[in-house]
C-alpha cells in the first residue's frame, strides 16, 4: 500500500468533491487517514442525502464499506485525537489535502491557530515541507481571503479552488466534480481515469 494520504473534509459546499476524492485514494491503492468536521456532516447530508454517524468507528466502517476499503486502508480520526500520528512529524504523511475547505479553516491555517487535529494535521504538513493542497469553495472572494491564500501559498501550499474547466464538454454534474478531483490528483501523483488531458 502506498504511503498515507490525509483527506479532510470541512463544512464548505461541495462535499461531492471530497467523497469522490476519497473513492479515487481508495481506488489508488492509498492509505487514507480520514477527517470530517461536524459542519462538513451536516452538508453531506444537505446535499447528497448521506447521513454519517458522530462515532468514529461507524464512520470508518460506513466509508470502508462504501468504497471497499482494505483493511486498515481507511482510518478515521476525530478532532480532539491528539495521539494519531497525522499530528506529529516523526510520521507526517506525504499530503494532506483539504476538499473542500472552509474560509475559516483557511485563515487558522495561514495563522497557525491550529486548535484541532484537522488544523494540527495541517500545520504539520507545512512545517515539514510536504504537499498541502486547499480546495477552497467560496465565491467572491474578498481581501482577506485572498491574502489568506497568498499567505499560505508563499509557505508552499497549493490552492486549488473548485474551479472547473469546460473544454471537456460536460455532460453531467458526476463530469463536472471528475474534473476537479482529476487535477487534485494529479497534484498528489495519483492515477485516475476521470479526464483526459489536455491536448
């Protein structure tokens, strides 16, 4: 199994994007340590209908079930989980991406006001100089944000805002997520039938 991956979802709009990014790790033959705000469950539910529990070990197995996890290739960790090792450097993974991301997660993070796991995880990510990868999911975006981001892109994170192209010619919502989730994996050097490339 290829080295972890962290995914994190918050409760910005677009959850689509994160659980057809999960289902890609999965495919991928990653390990997947997994994050989910309490936020990002309410829209989940909102806008697809899928009803997580609030218990860790139901979650994992819902989810490993879903997208026929291996064993142990799905780990789900809660908020408050301080001993997992996302939240240290002795065993950083290689990536962590944030689908989608919240504003607000935005700002902690290029502040470092890390008071969570998800935000501790991240922190971590940047201080060891790994890929951190933020698909923010706002529109317009105001001073604030946008230095937010410069802020986190000059410490060498990716933003990747849920900004799809159309040259594909989409015929379907499911073509329009691919598109995002494709270029998310092709930042992480993940394998992935979701698009063409360009040319």
């Amino acid at each position: 199994m290829n080295k972890a991956i962290t995914l994190a979802m918050t409760g910005a709009s677009g959850a689509a994007y994160g659980l057809r990014l999960l289902e890609q790790l999965i495919l991928a033959q990653q390990q997947v340590y997994f994050l989910i705000s309490e936020p990002a469950r309410l829209v989940l539910d909102l806008e697809m209908g899928i009803k997580l529990p609030a218990q860790l070990t139901a979650i994992q197995e819902i989810l490993s079930e879903r997208y026929q996890a291996k064993s142990e290739q799905l780990q789900v960790f809660g908020s408050k989980q301080w001993m997992a090792p996302i939240a240290s450097g002795s065993s950083v993974p290689q990536a962590m991406v944030i689908c989608p991301c919240t504003s607000s997660t935005l700002a902690i993070i290029a502040n470092g006001l890390s008071q969570n796991l998800l935000e501790r995880a991240a922190d971590v990510i940047l201080k060891e100089r790994r890929k951190l990868i933020l698909v923010h999911r706002e529109t317009p975006l105001s001073a604030i944000h946008l230095e937010n981001m410069l802020r986190l892109t000059n410490m060498g994170a990716l933003i990747l805002p849920a900004n799809p192209g159309f040259y594909n010619n989409p015929q379907t919502i499911d073509d329009i997520i691919d598109f995002i989730v494709a270029r998310i994996c092709d930042h992480l050097g993940v394998k992935h039938n979701l698009s063409k490339p360009w040319g």
